[in-house]
C-alpha cells in the first residue's frame, strides 16, 4: 500500500516526504509531510 503512495508523491515538489497511514475504506488515505520544510496536507487517495 505505502508503494501505491510512494509512486503518486514523486509528482509533487516534496524533498522529503514522510507519509502517514490514515485509513482504509473504499480509498486508501496518507498524510505527506516534507521532513525538509515541516509541510504537510496532501492527502493521497487510492
């Protein structure tokens, strides 16, 4: 599940990315946060 994630972020300018499982329901959900800025709020659903 986290290499479905893995494949999405390295669309987006995040350095580091640090990604969260959230839950599972009809979708997968993770949290991405840059380990390099502290931002975070995408949300990648699958």
């Amino acid at each position: 599940m986290i290499k479905h994630a893995e494949r999405v972020v390295v669309s987006y300018p995040i350095a580091e990315p640090v990604m969260e499982f959230i839950r599972h329901n009809e979708n997968m959900t993770f949290k991405v946060t840059d380990a390099s800025s502290g931002w975070s709020g995408l949300k990648a659903r699958y």
